[in-house]
C-alpha cells in the first residue's frame, strides 16, 4: 500500500528475510519494522527489524508503537497473513505505522 509515493526499492535481502520471517511465525501471523530513506516521493528499504514485545497470533500481530525508539529511518511495516489473503484488513489500515506496508501471505 503506497500513499504519494511513486517508486519504492527493496532490497533482495529485505524481501528474503520478510519471507522468511512470515515462514518461522506460521501458522502465526508475523511483523517486521522496515528501515530505509524516504526522499520526497521515493522510498529505499534496505533492513528489517523485530519490533520490540511484538505479539504473533493465528489472527493478528501487533506491538505498541510507544516502545520503539525515536528512529526517523523506519519507513513502514511488513506482516503476514497466513490465511493467504493479500488485502490489507480494517484493523491492518487502523494501526498502520510508518509510509508503506508490505503484507505477505501464504502462497
């Protein structure tokens, strides 16, 4: 999901460790933090990160945005759907962090 941007980069090792990720937490849903630049309308995400007292359930995952640090450099989030649906969910939209969000499900 972009809103107002026109290009985002991710790095193979990025897209690699979300699915990765997404495979360790099934049949658990999972949730990375992306790190990057955000230059005007273009987005650079080169890491993840494990967001601190993340919850990982069969519906949901979550954490409490309140606990991260002050850290300009994430620029949105990656979770999976092991349900294997791609659109993002009502309570996905409502706790969005960050410019992007990458959502990978089961294939």
């Amino acid at each position: 999901m972009t809103i107002g941007i026109s290009q985002v980069l991710i790095m193979r090792s990025v897209i690699e460790s979300v699915l990765i990720y997404a495979k360790v937490c099934h049949p658990k849903e999972g949730i990375l933090l992306l790190r990057g630049k955000a230059k005007k309308d273009v987005i650079e995400v080169s890491e993840v990160m494990i967001p601190p007292l993340s919850v990982r359930s069969k519906s949901f995952s979550f954490f409490s945005a309140h606990l991260l640090p002050m850290d300009f450099s994430i620029v949105g989030i990656a979770h999976s759907h092991p349900s294997g649906i791609l659109a993002p969910s009502v309570e996905d939209l409502n706790n969005f962090y960050g410019r992007i969000m990458i959502i990978a499900a089961f294939p």
